[in-house]
C-alpha cells in the first residue's frame, strides 16, 4: 500500500450540505459529528465520480511506458514490469486509463468476493448519502 492509498483508501459517501454543496466523507464520517470533507462539490454527479475514483488515484501503477523508447511500433508498455504490448507515441492518457481501470477492477474483485456478498446484502458503503443498509 502507498501512503497515498492510506489517505484514499477505503469506501466514501457523498453528503448534502446546508449550503447547496455536495461534501465527500469517509464512510463513517458525518458533517454533523464536525468532521471536515474531503472535498465539496457544486454538483452531486461530480461528487459520485470523485467518490467512485478516489481510492484509486494514489494506487501503485501498474502499467507504464519509457518515453525514450523510440522502437518501430511504439514504446513498450509494461505491467508490473513485464512487457504486454506497445502503444503508439507512448500515450500517458492511456497509460493512466489503463491504471485505473486495472485499479477499478482489483476493488469490485475484492468488493465482490467480500462475506454477504453471495448472501445478497450489501459489502460496501453506498457512495450517495444514504445511511449504510443491508440489501
């Protein structure tokens, strides 16, 4: 784990507050306990996507590509340092898509196979800002 998956890590919610902003907490955080958001949104849907790729952002990359490479097809782009393929300009864009989305799918991985989750209740903290209910 990172330190900054420390910070990150872990599941958030999206709070309405009394000034027309979304604020994004911890799970188990609460406005009216006087904890602080992590951050505050003017809209609810950029506070859901902020609360959905938060954990993921400080991950440990796993693709990357050198940009010095200047072989026929494009650099290489690696996985967890082994070779898979090449991209074309050496694409950051992409290379980070490919991050998060490979960080995107270790946690619904781990979120799925979590206890209840074959029993039909609910693993995880919603991300809206409903109380946490079995389902």
């Amino acid at each position: 784990m990172t330190a900054g998956e420390a910070v990150t890590g872990g599941f958030w919610r999206v709070v309405p507050l009394d000034d027309e902003r979304f604020g994004l907490f911890r799970h188990w955080e609460s406005p009216e306990d006087g904890d602080e958001p992590f951050g505050t949104f003017t809209d609810r849907d950029t506070a859901l996507l902020a609360a959905a790729f938060l954990p993921l952002v400080d991950r440990a990359r796993s693709f990357s590509v050198d940009p010095e490479d200047a072989a026929p097809g494009g650099p290489v782009l690696y996985r967890d340092g082994r070779a898979v393929g090449r991209i074309r300009y050496g694409d950051p864009e992409l290379t980070e898509a490919l991050n998060l989305a490979g960080a995107s799918a270790v946690r619904l991985e781990r979120t799925l196979k979590r206890p209840g989750r074959a029993r039909g209740r609910a693993s995880a903290p919603a991300l809206n800002d409903d109380p946490v209910v079995p389902v």
